[in-house]
C-alpha cells in the first residue's frame, strides 16, 4: 500500500480521547431534566460537549444510545472526512450531532440523500432531535413549488437529493427576480452514499434546457440505415470502450444511402453524429440492460443502483436514436440555458464530509478529486460473515446452472438468499429457472415495491433476486431461527467493473454482528471479462485484478476530463457572479426593464456559447487525429469563444432594450417553459470521451 493512502485509513490519534471526553459528560448529562438539557444544548458552543448533549437527546428521543464507532464517525465528519461504516451500523444517527453542529457553527447544511423517500424519512425521523437542538428542519421532494423549496431552504438543516439540489440552484441561475431564487449559500454538506454521489455520479451533468425542439427527422432517415448494418461487416463494436467504429463497407453503404458524398466532410458532420448514434442504440445500448420501456417512454436504468434513473437521459442524438429505435415517441430537447456537474457542485461549499459503507477501495479517487480523506470505522460487533472465494465457470450456462443449484440447496435448508444481477433480463432469466422455487424479483420494473421486498429477504426460506443493492436504504433483519442457519447468503451472478458495487451487495449480509455469508459466480463469458478481454490478457480469469486495472482506467479518464472542464467551470462561475450582482442591484440598472433584458441577453450569450463549445467538442476526435493536441486547441477555442461573447454582449443589451422600450421583439419578461434533466454521458459527447480514453490509455503503462 501506498504511504498516501496509509494516512488516509489512519484514524485520528485523537479519537478515543474524545469519545471518552464525550462518554464522560454524557454521564453527567444524563440527570438533567429535559427543560434544563434543552437549555444546555443551545448554549453549548464546544465541540465536544455539543455532542455529547446531542447523544443525550437523541437516547431520550428515539430510545437508542449511541455507540462509541457511531461517535468516531460523528467526528470523522466534523473534521471533513468520509466515514466508511458497514450495513446496519447506525450511519443515520451517526450523522446527527454533525449535522447539528455544523448547522450551528457554519450558519446551514445540506444532507445529500441519494432519493426522495430516504430525504424525507430522515428529516421526519431526526427531526425531533434536532427541534430540541434549537434547529429548522427540512426536506426537499420532487414536485414542490417554489415558495415550499423556498421555505425548506430556509431552515438550518435541509435534506435533499443532490438532484434535486443541483436542479434548484440552475434554476436560480436563470432567475429574472431575486424572489424567484430559493438557494442559500453553500456552507456545508453532508453527503449519505459519498462514494455513489462523490464518483458515480460526480462527472453526470445535470442540465437546464428550454426554448425550441430538436429536429428528429435526420433521426429517422439515419435509423433505417442503422438497422441494415450488421456487426463485423458494416461496423465494430467495442463495448468497454463503448465505441461503434464504421468500416468501409459501413461507410459506403452510408453514403450510397445518405447520397452526401464524402461522409467525412466537415459539411457532414450532423449526419456522421446522428448516424453514430443510430449505430450506438441498435447495438451497444440493450432494452431491459441499460433502459426499460415504461408506458411508450424510454426510461434509463441506472447501473449502480438497479433502479430507473428519474429525469436521466443520454445526450441529445443518443437519446433520440434510442427512442426511434424503440419506435416511442419523441421528447423534446431544446436548447442548454445551463449545467453543473455534482463535482463542481460539491465543490461550491466550503464545508464537505459524508458517509457510505464502501469507499475504502475507492480512497485514492476521493483524494485526488476531492481532497477529502476516508476514514474507515470498525464495526460495534465482530464482523463474522463468511466471503467465500469467486467460482470460476468456463460458460455463462455452466454458471447459471451452479448458481441455480446453490439457490435450491439454500432454500430446502431455509436459509434465506438474496441474489444480486446485472440487468433485469438477467434477473428474469434467472427467476424463470427458479420454478417450483418461490421468490421475490426487484427490479427497475417494479421498484416502487422496493421496501416491502427487502424487508422480507432475511425471513426463513425467502429468495430474493435484485439487480443491485446499492443504497438501498432498508436494513434486512433477519427472521426467527435464521441465525442458526447461517444467516442470510448472498450470491452475486456477476462481478461489476467496480468493487464498491459487489462490497455493497455483500453489505446486506452480517450487519451488526449477524452471521452471513456471500461468494460470487463469475464466468469467461461475463460483461466484465469480455469488455475488457484486451486490457491485459493474463488477468483474463482474474475478475478483481482487471477491476483495479478498470478503475485506475475510469480514474484517469475523470482526472483528464476534469482538466478540460475546469476552465469552462471558471467561465461560468464569472459571468454567474457579473449576472448576480446585477440581479441584486449590487450593479445597478437604469431602470427594471433595462436589468430585465440585460439578463436575458447574458442568458441567451451563455445558452449560445455552450452551443458553440459542444459543436467543437463533438468535432475534437479531428484535432487528435490529424496529429494536433486537441486540449491546446480546446482551451485556445474556448478562450477566443468567451472573449468574444463577452466583448458582444454590451451591444446586443443595448439593441434589445432598445428594442424592448420601443415595443418590438419578445417580451424580455416571458422565457418560455423550462425543465431539468440529467445526461448520462460525460459533457463532451459519446465520440469525444472516447478519444480521450484512447489517448489515456496510450499514455497509462500496461501491468
């Protein structure tokens, strides 16, 4: 191991110190009547007492005392580090007294939740505590207007999914008064499932669009052309790369189709993209895999989680090819008015920490991205749950057939046995030859029953079958007798490119010192070993050394992607800060009309200059290869891109005012309807991030 990331488990020396500091008070806390602890605890202004007058209240509150590992995770958090803790440990309560103290000494906090129901289930919960405290709390839910967003922003602590968060503050972003604006500074956050939000999905942008339809007839066209192409002769396919490249005979029989002559023509370019994305949906992007179908909409399937991704959708062409494809109807797209991805999001408070039950495998990333140190807190009780090794199957019918077997001999003994997939046609394949087997299926189909079923799946004799099991947010309590059994079992069918995916599914077994057991049945034929089949040939039967290989990978990308989006960040944050002391009045305006407009213009310069950066990105696989640096030759566009638009824009607000007090044109106060969405793909575009991926692989040296 490396020495950097021996400082990173290295608990504080500090700690057990402190937690004695805390036990002691506690004690002394203990005789007070509530009216004289409540008193207390609004005058506390240390540390250390505030949490031990926190845990005081929180035992009187809920009738559960907190452990010393709940209070070395509390600490962890008030120093700004992530705090790893297994399934079952407590990390809700653990979060309490640093939610609260940073409420009180930072002025606000954000609590990240990965979903609505886990936001509003923790503020209802801990709500009472916090009251005591002398704190507002609130919770953000899908659905809210802006007066209640308004309301819950207000109070010192407000829970909220980091989507929610981030589709708030675009929002305020595009605001043509200060009454519509519902954020408060950014002082600190709380993150629940860090590594989900920290890394999963840290580089998804999510967008605010508006104004005007993207046209679907090119669509259409290209689609006939994708669905005449066959694998091998017309294109390659390279899943791990999750690239379409067209051959010659692809690209004839393109042109002959297409009648535009050189596909390759910069006049073209429209329709290599959509063409590119036709081939991309009909062969790298499976139906009921990476997407379910939901009453006539496509709906992405979120493959960390298992669950149908709300309000996601994949780049623009991408997405549309999908939809044509399937032949549902089209969604409108329109124009960008802004993004921010979850990584320049978090970046904005100044206070960060989390919680999550694995990211120790993950620490170097959250490190090198983040500055934030992990710091992995042992369990309350002996972890003895049994991780049996991999098994090997030449064939994935030869796994099936074992893991099929394994289930059966399960469940005749009782033993209750929860089976983690990949997909969700894995999941009813495997539920098909279950016959005579009863058992529960959670998927992306039916996960509004989410609760329920994992819930029951420590009960005597139950199977339960899951796509994934990340974040799930229900504890599985074991059923009467189960214990002696051996606990509950969980058999992964597959290994995922990360391991933090498969620690989580082995998660849900051994809580609080519980038994279990879990082992994993990998095949050759398997996604991971078959994507990857050339990264290095001899892990090709080592499932876990090609996903340290995959994720120094995924690392590299995101480090190097980061680096060409920090100067559009930069852009952004400037013309946002000129935008909002003019909203203010800080710069101030002749008169209302004259600040409206000018905030109009600012927002269309903006909305057309992220036109302008995307057009050149989708065209930045050129630069690499006709032998130019493509990041010098990014970071010199969009340079002379913003300079010029910021240059213009003087004259264009004085044309549209002109204009506006003169009663021609639109009305600057009527924009239009807007809406939010999440993109699954890097903001550079399918074809650019894998040219960036091929360039980091050519300079990240083979083990």
């Amino acid at each position: 191991m490396r020495p950097l990331l021996k400082t990173l488990f290295a608990p504080s020396r500090h700690d057990s110190r402190d937690v004695a500091t805390i036990n002691k008070l506690r004690s002394e806390y203990e005789s007070l009547s509530d009216l004289e602890l409540d008193h207390l605890a609004q005058k506390t202004s240390e540390l250390l007492p505030f949490i031990a007058v926190t845990a005081v209240i929180a035992q009187r509150v809920l009738g559960e005392r907190m452990f010393d590992v709940q209070l070395r995770g509390t600490l962890a958090l008030t120093r700004g580090s992530i705090a790893e803790m297994q399934t079952g440990e407590g990390k809700t309560l653990t979060a309490v007294p640093a939610i609260a103290w940073l409420a009180r000494s930072k002025g606000s906090v954000h609590v990240m939740t990965v979903n609505d129901y886990l936001a509003r289930r923790d503020s209802d919960w801990m709500g009472p505590i916090y009251r005591r405290l002398g704190l507002k709390v609130a919770c953000i839910q899908q659905g809210m207007s802006a007066s209640e967003r308004h309301a819950a922003y207000s109070a010192g602590i407000t829970y909220a999914t980091a989507n929610e968060l981030g589709f708030d503050f675009l929002r305020d972003q595009i605001a043509l008064n200060v009454s519509e604006q519902v954020h408060r500074p950014f002082n600190a956050v709380v993150i629940d499932e860090a590594d989900s939000i920290l890394i999963d999905e840290a580089r998804i942008p999510l967008v605010i669009a508006g104004a005007g339809e993207s046209e679907t007839a090119l669509g259409h066209v290209v689609d006939h052309i994708a669905r005449r192409m066959h694998p091998g002769l017309h294109y390659s396919a390279d899943p791990g790369a999750r690239n379409v490249m067209l051959t010659d005979p692809g690209i004839h029989l393109s042109e002959s189709m297409l009648r535009c002559g050189n596909l390759f023509e910069e006049r073209n370019l429209p329709l290599l993209t959509a063409l590119q994305d036709a081939v991309h949906a009909h062969s790298l992007l499976r139906r009921d895999v990476d997407y379910v179908v939901k009453d006539g909409v496509v709906e992405m399937v979120d493959e960390f989680r298992g669950r149908v991704a709300l309000d996601r959708r994949w780049p623009a062409g991408l997405h549309t090819a999908i939809e044509i494809k399937e032949g549902v109807t089209t969604k409108q797209q329109g124009h960008i008015l802004g993004s921010i991805t979850m990584q320049n999001m978090v970046a904005m408070y100044s206070h960060v920490c989390g919680m999550t039950g694995t990211a120790s495998s993950s620490a170097g990333e959250l490190q090198t991205m983040y500055l934030l140190p992990v710091e992995v807190i042992p369990t309350n009780r002996p972890m003895i749950r049994v991780d049996h090794p991999d098994q090997m199957f030449p064939t994935k019918a030869q796994k099936y057939r074992a893991v099929i077997e394994e289930i059966r001999t399960a469940h005749l003994g009782g033993q209750p046995v929860l089976v983690g997939t990949a997909s969700i046609a894995e999941s009813e394949t495997l539920s098909r030859h279950l016959a005579g087997i009863p058992h529960s299926i959670l998927n992306a189909k039916n996960d509004e029953l989410e609760a329920e079923i994992v819930a029951k799946a420590g009960q005597r004799g139950a199977v339960t079958i899951s796509t994934n099991m990340a974040g799930r947010g229900t504890d599985i309590k074991l059923g009467d007798g189960v214990a002696a059994l051996g606990g509950l079992y969980v058999i992964g069918t597959n290994k995922h490119e990360s391991r933090r995916i498969d620690n989580q599914l082995r998660g849900r077994a051994g809580r609080q010192g519980d038994p279990g057991s879990s082992r994993f049945f990998v095949s050759s034929e398997d996604d991971l070993l078959v994507k990857y089949h050339d990264l290095n040939p001899r892990y090709n039967n080592d499932p876990e050394t090609i996903q340290r290989l995959v994720e120094g990978q995924h690392l590299d990308t995101r480090i190097m992607l980061n680096k060409y989006e920090m100067p559009l960040e930069g852009q952004r944050h400037r013309i946002q800060t000129k935008r909002q002391k003019i909203l203010t009045g800080e710069i101030p305006s002749d008169s209302d009309l004259a600040r409206t407009v000018t905030l109009r213009a600012i927002d269309d310069a903006w909305s057309d200059y992220l036109a302008q950066v995307a057009e050149y990105r989708s065209g930045l696989h050129w630069h690499s290869w006709g032998g130019r640096d493509p990041y010098r030759g990014c970071m010199a566009f969009i340079h002379s891109a913003f300079t010029e638009m910021e240059t213009a824009l003087p004259a264009q607000i004085e044309e549209r005012l002109r204009q506006a007090q003169s009663g021609v044109g639109p009305d600057p106060n009527e924009r239009g309807a807007v809406w939010t969405y999440v993109t699954t793909d890097q903001p550079f575009g399918t074809m650019s991030e894998r040219i960036i991926r091929g360039l980091t692989a050519k300079l990240t040296p083979q083990m």
